[in-house]
C-alpha cells in the first residue's frame, strides 16, 4: 500500500493507455507523455490520483495474500541446513501465491480498471464511482455480485505470469548478487534485485495485463459483452490495433512496475527486520 501511494498516477496511465484504440480508428493517446499531459489538462491534478482507494484495496487485499503465501511455502520449503528452493520450485509457489491473491483481489481490481478508465469516456456515460467501496456496491446492486470477479481468469493468469517472474527472479537476482561478494543482504541490494524483477516481470505479463484490463472494463452491447474471453481479447488487439500493440503502455507500466516492485521489497524487507527482532526475538 506504501508502494501505491507513490505509483498510482503511473497505474492510471498504464490502464488508459492499454484502453486507447479500444473500438476506434485512431489512438487516444499517442506515448506516455502524451497520456499524462490529456489527463492533467482534462481532469487536473486530482484526476492523476483517480481510483487511489481501489489500488490501496487491491494492495490490501492481493498483495498481502500472494506475499503472505510465498512467503509461508518458501519457508516450507527450504531445507534444514537453510538451502533455499531452487529457482523452478520458487517459480511454482510464487505462481500459486499469485493465483489464490488475484482471486481475492479481483474485487477491488475491477473497481481500480473502471474508476482510472472513467475519465476518458464522456460525462453522460461515466460511471461516477467515488470510491472504492461505493463502486463495489453499486456494482453488486446494479451488475451482480459475479461482475466483481469479472476477468478473474485472465487476473489470475496474469497474477501467475507476474508472481512466477516477479518474485522467482527477485530472489533469484537477489541469491546471485549475495554470491556475487559485490553486495551485502542491504537496501542498495534488494534495490538491484528490485529493477531486474521489474523489467523481466514487465515484458513477460503485459500481454495478459491488457486482455485483463479491458475484460474488466467492458460493457455490454445490445445485451452481448465486448469480448467473449482472454484469447478474445489477444485476437482482436492483434487484428486491429497490431501485435506489438499487446505491449501498449510498456513505459507507464515498467515505470510503474519498477519502482512498485523496489517500494514493495523494500517495505517488506524492512517489516520483515523489525518483525524478527521485535516478535521472533521475544
């Protein structure tokens, strides 16, 4: 949630962004700065920090699951003598912890991808939700309960993307720097470890981040949703946005990524200190 608060603005471009080209002939937004400079001249500062309540809900929620999980199975799994799981091993559980986050943080997700998407549409069909828990009833009241977990199969599939590489390679990358005799267990090393996490979790997830973004943002046309499923998604950007557009808002989202995951490993490196030497001590 820490994390969130400083990368926010970063995570409205990204979803506004990965929603440009959706069912029109020319792109919204050009590059990132493009994007940025549309949302501070239409919306003012405020509209920068739009959906920050979902995006704390979703931290709340997902991240200390899928944290709380791998960081539990790692524990499981390390070895006596303090081997830690080999780099495959960590893989798996970080896709399992990821998997069972991302259904308990599809939810607040839905709310996050509809409140940053509601400035680009125009005033008569925004939804106007002022935070996070008024559009998650108004949701369950005027959709369902089951619109809450709308795209949970592409959340989770991204989630297992995300978490195999996010947190495989920062303990991964972390492990190699120790190694190394370069780096002491410090800030400036779980720094490092951070950026390289970032940057292969960045091109590894954005395909299923963008089927995921606009599932749970989709309306209904003449009683038909926009797109059947995930793969639907994936086809249609193919078709007529291009194959490289399935990478659209790579800067917003490493930007966002990046220092996400360094604030992230950081805060918890810290946390993770203060709660060994204050409760485990005892």
């Amino acid at each position: 949630m820490g994390a969130t608060v400083f990368v926010q603005p970063l995570d409205l471009v990204k979803n506004r962004m990965q929603l440009s080209g959706e069912g029109a002939k020319t792109k919204e937004y050009k590059t990132s700065f493009h994007a940025v400079g549309s949302i501070l001249r239409k919306e003012g500062i405020r509209g920068i920090y739009t959906g920050l309540s979902a995006g704390l809900l979703r931290q709340a929620t997902y991240t200390t699951t899928r944290l709380g999980i791998y960081t539990i199975l790692f524990e499981k799994l390390t070895k006596a003598d303090g081997t830690p799981p080999n780099f495959l091993m960590k893989a798996v559980i970080g896709m399992t912890a990821g998997a069972i986050g991302a259904f308990v943080g599809t939810p607040a997700e839905v709310a996050l991808i509809r409140m940053t998407a509601d400035g680009r549409m125009p005033l008569d069909q925004r939804r106007g939700y002022t935070n996070v828990f008024n559009a998650l009833v108004r949701i369950t009241r005027e959709e369902g309960v089951p619109t809450l977990w709308r795209g949970c199969v592409p959340t989770m599939a991204r989630a297992v993307v995300v978490n195999a590489a996010q947190l495989a390679s920062y303990s991964q990358s972390k492990q190699f720097l120790l190694d190394s005799g370069y780096f002491r267990d410090n800030i400036f090393c779980h720094f490092c470890a951070s950026m390289i996490s970032g940057l292969v979790t960045t091109a590894a997830s954005m395909p299923v981040d963008i089927a995921k973004t606009r599932i749970q943002n989709m309306r209904m046309i003449d009683g038909k949703p926009e797109y059947k499923n995930g793969l639907d998604v994936l086809v249609k950007v193919i078709r007529y946005e291009g194959f490289f557009s399935l990478w659209k808002g790579f800067t917003p989202y490493y930007a966002r990524l990046g220092p996400h995951t360094v604030l992230t490993f950081i805060f918890l490196e810290q946390m993770n200190k203060f709660y060994k030497k204050f409760f485990l001590s005892a």
